[in-house]
C-alpha cells in the first residue's frame, strides 16, 4: 500500500549584541526537537556550516565563502563543491518538516532546492518555482500569488507511507543524480536549514516560521496564518489589525527560547530600501519584546498623491512600537530606490501620523526635514521618538518639498452662497513675516492677500471654484499649490469609487450616463493632471481619476475614483516601467526585464493614433531605454511589445 501526503508553502519575504541569553535550552519557535539544525556563523571573512544536533550528515566543515543575509551570516552555495545530504532514516512511515532559508541570484530562473532520493532514484524535488512527486509523475507549483522574490523561506512536509521501508536522504541544492531534470542546480545563499522527523502542528509551524521571518527579514504575509506568533504561540502581529498594511512585514526582538535576538533588520522583498535598528539605553532588550513594521506595497514614484500636500509617494508604512523610554530606534531610508524626477532645491520630507490612524490631520501628525534630494546618502532619524501619543503605532510616508511649503485642506461651499468654503493651511519651515496670496486659477485676478507672522490659519472664506495658492516668506522663498473648493451640493455621478483592470482590458467610464436632463461640464484629472474634458474617456492604467462636474446651476462637485489592476496586463515573468510620468520635458526612461532574450518594439502614439516614434530593439533582457517625445504638452500613447505581450502606457507631457 502507498500513500503521500505532501504540504508545501513558500513563505515570500541582526546581529550580535552583548546581551544574553537565559540558560536554557533553545530551539527555534521552541519547537523540540529537529533532527537537522544547520546555520551559518562566521568569524570576520571565514565562513562555516554549523550543525547544532547530534544527527550526523554529509556537512562540509570546510571554509566557505559568504555574504550577509538580513544582518546575518549564508553561505555562498557552490553546487561543484558544496554538499549538503541529510539522512532520513530507514522507515516505511517516512514524516518530515523541512524549512530551508535561501535566497537566490536569479529568481526568475528555475533552480534546484532539495532532492529526496532512495539509493536507487530520486522519490521527489523540490524547485524555486515547484514541488515534483516523481512516483505519482505530479507536481504542484507554488501559489501564484506567491512572487519570485529571491529570498524566501521554503517550507515542505511529506506524510509517506511506502510497502518496504528503504533508505531515504535529503540532498541540498544538486540535480539529481537518477533523473534528468530541467531545472538548473541552485545558485544563491543558504543560511538555515530545520529538518523534523515529524509532521509539526499549524501553532508549531508558525512559531518556527515566525522565528525565520524576524531573524531573516522574510514576510510571511502568503502564509495561510498569516500572524507572527512568538515561542510561546502568543500573537505578536495581528494581520487583522493591519488591514491594507500587510506588505514587506518586518520585525526586530528579543526571544529567548527560540535563541532569537534580532536588533537590526530590512525587508528582503527590497533589501536596504528601509532598515531599522532597536536600541536600548540601558543595553538591556526585555525578553519577547518586539517591533515591527510593514507597508502598503505601493510604488516609489514621487509625484501628486492629493490636493493639498505636497508631491511624494504612494507607499506608506505602519510601525508597531511602543516606547518605555529606554528603547529607541534608529530610522534609514535609501533614497536610491526612490523614482520620478525630483525639483531641484528640494528635500525629502517625512511625514508621521502618530495616531496612526493614517488620516494625517494636522494636529496628529507632523512633517520632518530629512536631506536635500540631490544626496545619495541614505536618509537617517536616530532616537526619534515615534510614539509621541502612546499609541503604540504610527504610520509614515516620504513627502518631497523645498525648505518651505504649506499644506492645505478644504471645507466644501454651500452652491450658490459666496463665500461659505473655507480654506485652512499650515506652513512649514520658511521664515516670517508670510504673504499669503490668493488668485483665481490661471489669472492675475487676486482674490484675497495678506501678510502674516503666525504659520497657520483656519478659515479663509472662498466660493466654489479652483484656486492658486501662492506663499512667500520673508527670505524670498515661494510655495504655490492649485486647490478645487468643491460644493457640497451638485450633482453626482453614477460611477463608484474603485474598480479594477482585468487581464489588461481597458475601462470605459461615462459620467453622462444617468444623470438628470441639462447641461454639464466636465473636467477628468489623472493623479491630478488634467486629460479630457468629454463626459466619456477609455482608462487603461491603474491610479486615481477625479470626475469635476458643474451643473446649469453652477454647481461643482468632485469625485476620486482609485482604479487598480489584476497585474495580468503582460506575463508575470515580465516587468516593464515607465518613468517619470507625468514628464515636465517630455524626458521619459523605460526599465524593461524579461526572462530571456527577446526582441521588443517601443511605439509612441498621439491620442488621435498618429504615429509619432518607433524604435526596434534587438535581443534584450535587461535594459534601460531612454527617449523624449518632442511634442506639445498632452497626452500621448507608448506601447511596448515583444513575444511576452503588450503594455501600453499613457503618458502626459506638461
């Protein structure tokens, strides 16, 4: 009689310190007890397996080469001399838990993990991309929600029931030596290999998974539990309490009992684009104490996010921290990983809530000066403290401004009383006195002006209409921000407030469609810049849309619309980006990856259809194309096809 049961995830996603550790007996998530415990230490340059069970195995206990790893040591696994095979034991009833921390040079390129062999064939192997069951002839790939990330943490059970027991082992990284198989042997790091001669429970399963993802920077946000639980199986991240917050998940403790110690660490989804260090005064983190940090998992492209504040990103991040006056963190951001053109004589902004609500009123949040946008250095905030309010959590984003701006928020007009919007504004950075200026958009007709000392003011009266806001200080600088008061009453349309693209097939909104009979206006904006002014458009990009409408009775309204997409536009293998967009010159950069060579067509379209450019590019796979549309300001089309698909972007010239 035969049997398999196999389970398998891949779980998609430091340092040393003086402080130490209780005497007691320490396995990771304190789950007892693995056959395998295998880590990589190192002393300076001099990198070593490191076996901590009494098990025997073919582990080499010669000098490797390495690398850090989320602040910790791996290993530079070399198929041609490594070798890495694990005994399973003679047994008819073969159960196993295996996880295995690695991280790939090519995640793209399907590659060796392990080899479960027989001594005459190989029963199952497992790939980067898949699980394959050599005696069923099955495989299962991984979910596909699950992204080619190069770091991972690989997570395999099997439950095997055979007729005659036979000699089993686990073979790391190498081809099987039984079968020809496609995929290539495994190029990359490895740094922790668990292996249990028993089938763990879900609660032990997550502690050893929890104790991987803080100590490795490795989210476990496609987990089927998708909380962090400590060695004790008490929650110490709760994903319902991080709704819309449960990307790059990343954590920095103490926990004893799983000998984890982890002060400094950086999500290896974007390794190094944001690392944060837990500091203690008094050189003492309490045990099972944590921090942790996750995002939004939207982009890094600096441009408009909402009337009133200043340009930035989309991304935003939620910190669980709570501040006993001891501990500390210290805060860094590379601004490499930021895109878009940036204004000259800016600076990089941060911006914290620290209700963390993530409403950012003016009385819970604040803005911070870090470095001027020409610096490659890395933007730092050491002892900052966070948890002003008490509130144990803050959320924050990255805002990009000259020395001084002003945000500015808007209280909606009774239509047809003049006068019954209010404008409120603060001003940050800058010197006094203010002259605040207020003009009618596009005019020099001033509506109102005035001088002031303080930074803030409440309630300037205004009609519906848009705006220019204009403030000068007094060393001469100048901040001006465009704002639409909108009525409170008018007409709204019958559209809603999200939709999504699917498989790459474009919207059509009509805001005309069931509205009352008379004459409209309309206005159609994309991330703030104006587009059409039809009541009809076809959308093919994700991003927020806003609808202004005037009815015959000079009624203004407007309505946000958040489009987004399924991501099926081109083949998962392939990523294609396109910025700055808008571009102020018509300056635009393509960064194009594919999984193998291929020839690619770059055409650039006017809205009527006209061809304006094409370019033919031969044999590419990773590249960076630059080019300009030399046109008038608009909108225009610039497709990009190749045997992997279209993508079609549009992109606004100013």
């Amino acid at each position: 009689m035969y049997r398999k049961i196999f389970l398998a995830s891949v779980f998609i996603t430091l340092s040393a310190s003086n402080l130490v550790f209780s005497q007691q007996k320490v396995w990771p998530g304190a789950v007892e007890e693995p056959s395998f415990w295998i880590k990589t230490r190192n002393t300076a340059e001099a990198y070593y397996w490191e076996s901590l069970t009494n098990k025997e195995g073919k582990i080499s206990a010669k000098k490797q080469t390495g690398a850090a790893f989320n602040f910790n040591p791996s290993i530079v696994f070399d198929t041609a001399q490594d070798s890495l095979i694990l005994p399973l034991g003679i047994e008819s009833k073969r159960r196993q838990t295996l996880f295995m921390v690695y991280k790939v040079k090519d995640s793209l390129k399907e590659q060796f993990l392990w080899t479960i062999n027989d001594p005459q064939k190989t029963l199952s192997v497992a790939t980067n991309k898949r699980l394959v069951d050599l005696k069923k002839y099955s495989y299962q790939s991984y979910q596909e929600k699950i992204k080619p990330h190069k770091a991972n943490i690989h997570f395999f059970q099997q439950n095997v029931t055979d007729s005659v027991a036979k000699l089993s082992s686990l073979t790391i990284g190498q081809k099987s030596k039984f079968e020809k198989l496609p995929p290539e042997e495994f190029k990359g790091n490895i740094s922790e290999i668990l292996v249990y001669n028993r089938v763990l429970s879900g609660k032990e399963t997550q502690k050893v998974a929890s104790y991987l993802g803080i100590k490795y920077g490795i989210s476990l946000s496609q987990f089927e539990n998708r909380n962090y639980v400590n060695s004790q199986g008490q929650t110490i991240w709760d994903i319902d309490k991080h709704k819309g917050f449960d990307a790059s998940i990343t954590g920095v403790g103490r926990d004893d009992a799983s000998g984890l110690l982890q002060l400094k660490s950086s999500n290896m989804i974007e390794e190094g684009l944001l690392t944060i260090e837990l500091k203690s005064k008094s050189n003492t983190i309490p045990n099972n104490y944590f921090a942790f940090w996750s995002d939004n998992g939207k982009n890094l492209l600096v441009k408009k996010q909402e009337q009133g504040e200043p340009i930035g990103i989309a991304r935003q991040w939620q910190l669980d921290f709570s501040n006993s006056g001891d501990l500390s963190l210290n805060w860094s951001l590379n601004p490499n990983f930021i895109k878009g053109t940036l204004p000259k004589d800016t600076y990089y902004w941060l911006l914290v809530d620290y209700s963390g609500k993530g409403t950012y009123d003016e009385k819970d949040s604040e803005y911070v000066r870090l470095a001027s946008t020409s610096t490659q250095e890395k933007l730092t905030l050491n002892d900052f403290n966070w948890d002003k309010q008490k509130s144990g959590k803050a959320k924050f984003t990255l805002k990009v401004a000259p020395e001084m701006f002003s945000r500015v928020w808007i209280t909606e007009a009774t239509c047809g009383v003049s006068g019954s919007g209010q404008l409120n504004y603060s001003i940050e950075g800058g010197e006094a006195p203010f002259t605040v200026t207020v003009k009618k958009e596009g005019s020099d007709v001033v509506v109102k002006q005035w001088n002031q000392a303080a930074k803030s003011t409440t309630g300037v009266q205004l009609s519906s209409g848009t705006y220019d806001y204009i403030v000068r200080d007094g060393k001469g600088n100048l901040y001006s921000e465009t704002v639409f008061v909108a009525d409170k009453q008018g007409t709204v349309p019958n559209l809603k407030s999200d939709y999504l693209l699917t498989s790459g097939n474009p919207l059509v909104f009509d805001a005309s469609a069931g509205l009352p009979a008379g004459n409209y206006e309309y206005e159609w904006f994309y991330e703030g810049d104006f587009i059409e002014n039809n009541p009809k458009i076809m959308i093919d990009q994700p991003g927020t849309y806003e609808l202004r409408l005037v009815n015959d009775k000079g009624c203004k309204t407007s309505t946000k619309i958040a489009v987004t997409t399924d991501g099926k536009e081109i083949t998962d293998s392939s990523v294609i980006i396109l910025y700055p967009n808008p571009t102020t010159d018509g300056h635009f950069s393509l960064a194009m990856q594919y999984p193998h060579k291929t020839d690619a067509n770059i055409s650039i379209y006017s809205l009527t259809g006209s061809l304006l450019k094409q370019k033919y590019l031969s044999q590419i796979e990773t590249y960076l194309y630059d080019d300009t549309i030399n046109s008038s300001s608009g909108m225009y089309l610039v497709s990009v096809s190749s045997e992997f698909g279209t993508k079609t972007f549009k992109v606004i010239v100013k």
